[in-house]
C-alpha cells in the first residue's frame, strides 16, 4: 500500500472520529476536529506532491465538514427540517459543483443522462420497499401532520429531491469516480464507508448499518446503470416515504 492510500485511509479515519465527536462528545469539539481535518487537507494540497486522482478526491472530501458548519450555524439549526435541510444542502452544493467544473469529469461521464430512464418506475418502487426498512429501523418524528399538497410539494423538493440528489451528486458522482483509479477494488468500500460516517448523527447502530449497506447497493447500481439521476431517484423515494409518506400512516397502519 503505497503512502497516498495510507493518507486517503487516515484522512476517513480522521472524518471518523470527527463525527463521532460532533454526535456524541460535543458538538463545538466535533466542529473543532473537522477544522483540523479541513486545514490538514489544504496543507496536503498545497505542499505535497501527489497525482491528480488524489488531489480531486482530497478536495471533495474537504467539502463534506460544509454541512456541517453550516448546519450548526444560528439561526440555521433553529429552522423547521423544510427550510433547515434545504439551506444547509444547497450551501453545500456550490463548493461541490466548484470541484466537479475543475475536475476531470464530466455530466456524462458522472452518469447525467437519459440512457436507462426506463428503469425511473422502478427506482422509485425500489426507494419505497427500502425506505419502509428503514422506517422501523429510525423510527423519525412526523416532519408533516397531514396531507395536503403543499406538505407534500414542499416536502418531496426540500426533503428528498434536493437531499437525494446532493448527496448522490458528491458520494457516487465525485468521490467514488475519484477514489476508482486509487483503491481500484476497493474503491465502493472506502466511498461508503464515507458514505455511513456522515450519518452517524442518527446515532443507531443499526441504522449505521443499513446506511453503509444501502451506499454499497447504490454504488452497484450506479456501477451497472452508470446513470446518477436513478441512483438518485431511489435515494430520493427513501427519503420520501422515510420522513414524510410513512410517518404520517405509521399510527394508523404500520405500528
């Protein structure tokens, strides 16, 4: 194992231990450890000699603390989940989007295209099955008292097109085409281990867990499809029916 994979490696430790800082010790002190994490990134770039796969997934990686210095941000946190989650997700995107135009990639080559659209109906059945598992495995608080259009228009935009394809955009787009030419096999397990640090904030164990095996399938169909908008459609129906569609029937039907 040559001495950029040690430093990828330690760099995901690193982000490790500042989540599990930022969700269990303090939240000051988990934000203190990702500004270690951030300045020992820069340093890194500015004053080592590394090759541009490296360079590439070092800076998407440096982006992942944003979301959480801005989540923790006053007012931000004192925000309803509908307005919290779309701030902090869009301030996210433009240093995500910055790092994708000066990078080697591309929209096609990152999977936006309309080859394998078809498979749209599935997707979005696919999210449905997964997020009633994981519906009983988080058990979230109703974000939503009732139906009605606009807490449905509201919520699918905000809460599960928005997150769903952010989040795809940087963990299947960016980190995992740039960690490919590094970890070569082991490529799908170091972006999804990633993947699962980042929602450790959950707290579970369990659903830590379907977490990083819910990252692995992604990264498989995203492998298979080579197409971001279906990986993120499924990532966009669990959150759908996760936090809005099933908390609202859970009394009723499900518990």
């Amino acid at each position: 194992m040559n001495d950029e994979k040690i430093g990828l490696i330690l760099i995901a430790l690193l982000l490790l231990v500042s989540e599990i800082s930022y969700t269990t010790i303090d939240i000051s002190f988990g934000l203190y450890c990702y500004g270690i994490v951030v300045a020992g990134i820069i340093v890194s770039l500015i004053f080592t000699d590394q090759s541009r796969n490296v360079n590439q997934l070092l800076q998407a990686i440096m982006i992942l603390p944003v979301i959480r210095f801005v989540g923790s941000c006053m007012p931000i946190r004192e925000l309803s989940p509908f307005l919290r989650v779309p701030i902090v997700y869009l301030i996210f995107f433009i240093p995500v989007l910055i790092v994708f135009y000066y990078s080697d990639l591309d929209s096609f080559r990152i999977g936006i295209r309309k080859k394998g659209l078809y498979l749209f109906p599935v997707a979005i059945i696919l999210g449905a099955i997964l997020g009633f598992i994981e519906y009983y495995i988080l058990a979230p608080e109703r974000i939503v008292d009732e139906f009605t259009f606009e807490n449905i228009f509201i919520g699918t935009v905000n809460i599960a097109i928005i997150t769903g394809f952010i989040e795809e955009f940087m963990f299947r787009g960016l980190i995992q085409n740039f960690s490919k030419n590094i970890f070569k096999r082991s490529y799908i397990l170091y972006t999804n281990i990633i993947f699962a640090t980042m929602h450790l904030v959950w707290g579970s164990y369990m659903e830590i867990g379907f977490v990083f095996l819910i990252g692995l399938l992604f990264s498989f169909i995203y492998l298979k499809t080579k197409n971001l908008i279906i990986v993120s459609t499924i990532h966009a129906s669990i959150n759908f029916f996760l936090y809005i569609i099933y908390p609202i029937l859970g009394v009723s039907l499900f518990i």
